[in-house]
C-alpha cells in the first residue's frame, strides 16, 4: 500500500513504499495467514538448519561405530544410529544442506536459463516463438524418471547429475511461463510508448519487461522447492542421485529400507524431514502467491 504524506499547502501526496517496505508488508501478510505463518517458520529452520549444519550436527555424519548400529533414540543419540552405527540426527541435520544446495542451485539455474528464452520466445517473430515452444513441449512431455534414468545412464550418478536433471525438467516450464507473461505485456502502454521513442530490445526486454516477470517466476520456483527435493531424495533412494557416501535424506531412506524389518527408525528419520519440507515450502510459497497476486489480495494494487 502507498504511504500518505502531507504537505505544507494543505495538499496530500502519494508516497510508494521502498522495497524493504514491500517485503515487510509481503511478509505481514504471510505471516497474518496461520498456514503461511506455519510455512514461514518451517522454511526458516531448514535454511537455517541448512547454513549452520556442520555446528548443529553433533558427530561426523559419516562416522561409522559397529558396536552401535541400529541403536535406539536415546540422550547420546537423538535419532539412534543406522546399520553402520552412524548417527542418524547428524545424517539428517548434514542431508538437509544436501537437499537446500542442490534444490537452490538447481532453481537458480533453470530460472537463469528460463529467463531470456521466455522473453525471446515472447517478444521476438512469431516463427522463433512456434520453434521454442516445440522444443520446451518436446522436452516437457519426457516422462521425469525416463529423463533422469537417461540422464544419469550418460554421466553417471552425481550432484551435479541430479542438478541437471532438475534444470532439464525444470527449464521448459519456467521458460513458458516467462513467455506468457511477456506476450500479456508487450501490449501495454508502456511497451507500446518505448517502441514509438525507438528504444532498443535489448532495454524493453531488461529494463521493462524482465522486472515484470520475474515476480511469478519466483514464486513459481518457491513452490517447486519441495518437488525439486523429493526429486533429488527419490533419485538418491533409488541409487542414481546423490553418491552414497554423501549424507542425504534419500539416501537415508534408502539405508532404511535395508534394515527395515530391525528397526523403522531410519526410515522415520529419513522421511520426516521430506513431509515438513513439502509442507513448509508449499505453505509458504502458497500465502507469497496470495501476497503478491493482485487477483487474490484485493489490498494489493497492480
């Protein structure tokens, strides 16, 4: 909302908010919503718990000690330990910065390759438009594990290996949304003004257009984090993400479900972490959309 600011003649004149003070009213109205107040205080423990994980975890998560494999929760154990006596609390403490660099790094990525081919696709002849979106629906319609399956077949198991599968899933799908945006926009009045002045593509497409769409591409990748994690985790279970020496929460669950008959608790400390993920993310990234929507916070002008 606009700040009122008196002047001296009796007159009032309209004051936009700066952009800490559109995060601080974004972020009240997250907060006024008790399942985005939820979703905001999950979010913040597992980035939280993601930046400081090596002071949290209090053993080496690859720390191996036979006399206690499959222990039991206890003081010493918060989780109890796996089938190597690793302990589990530090797996899961040390899989959560997993999970957080590869979903951030992967989201970053696709955004910054999704960026200029949607607004090329949007805004350039309509012959380069039909030939983008052939190629984002041609990579889109690639069933997700057929593509990571392939994927990981080429290059072999890896981070960097789950990364790409991430931006090659995620890329068309960001990339369209881009480009609709752009075709909503370059209709306007504004778009119209700078061409009449002869302004270049190159300062529409950066300077008028890219600020414009990027808000819902933001959100849209807000709301992708959990299914960018539970990607990474099903790949890792599955023996094709991350390598096994690297404390995920995949692959914890994939230890798990080894010694499942012994003991379910590293199946429990496996996939606890995954459920509040979903539901922080999705939670939160819910009640960002509401905030910034004008369509959906009538308090909210356009």
């Amino acid at each position: 909302m606009a700040a009122v600011t008196a002047t001296t003649a009796g007159e009032t004149t309209i004051r936009e908010p700066g952009p800490l003070q559109r995060a601080g009213i974004t972020l009240a109205h997250v907060l006024s919503h008790p399942l985005g107040a939820i979703g905001f205080v999950l979010v913040v423990l597992i980035v939280a718990t993601a930046l400081f994980a090596p002071w949290i975890a209090p053993y080496s998560p690859t720390a191996i000690s036979v006399k206690e494999r499959l222990a039991d929760p206890s003081l010493s154990h918060l989780l109890g330990t796996d089938q190597l006596g690793r302990d589990l609390f530090s797996r899961v403490i040390v899989g959560t910065r997993t999970a957080m660099t590869v979903a951030l790094t992967a989201l970053s990525v696709s955004i910054a390759i999704a960026l200029p081919l949607g607004l090329i696709a949007g805004y350039g002849p309509r012959w380069l438009d039909a030939i983008m979106i052939l190629v984002f629906d041609s990579v889109s319609s690639l069933p997700m594990i057929m593509l990571g399956l392939a994927v990981v077949v080429l290059l072999g198991p890896g981070v960097s290996t789950v990364i790409l599968v991430i931006v090659l899933y995620s890329v068309p799908s960001y990339a369209r949304l881009v480009r609709t945006q752009t075709l909503s926009l370059k209709t306007r009045d504004f778009i119209k003004a700078e061409q009449v002045m002869n302004a270049g593509t190159p300062r529409i497409l950066f300077r008028h257009l890219l600020p414009n769409v990027i808000g819902p591409l933001v959100i849209l990748a807000c709301l992708d984090i959990s299914t960018v994690i539970t990607l990474e985790a099903g790949l890792s279970f599955l023996g094709l993400g991350v390598k096994p020496q690297i404390p995920s929460w995949g692959n914890i669950l994939s230890d798990g479900f080894a010694v499942i008959r012994n003991s379910a608790v590293p199946v429990i400390a496996g996939g606890a972490p995954l459920i509040l993920a979903t539901v922080g993310f999705t939670f939160f990234g819910e009640a960002l959309r509401d905030a910034l929507d004008p369509k959906l916070n009538p308090e909210r002008k356009p």
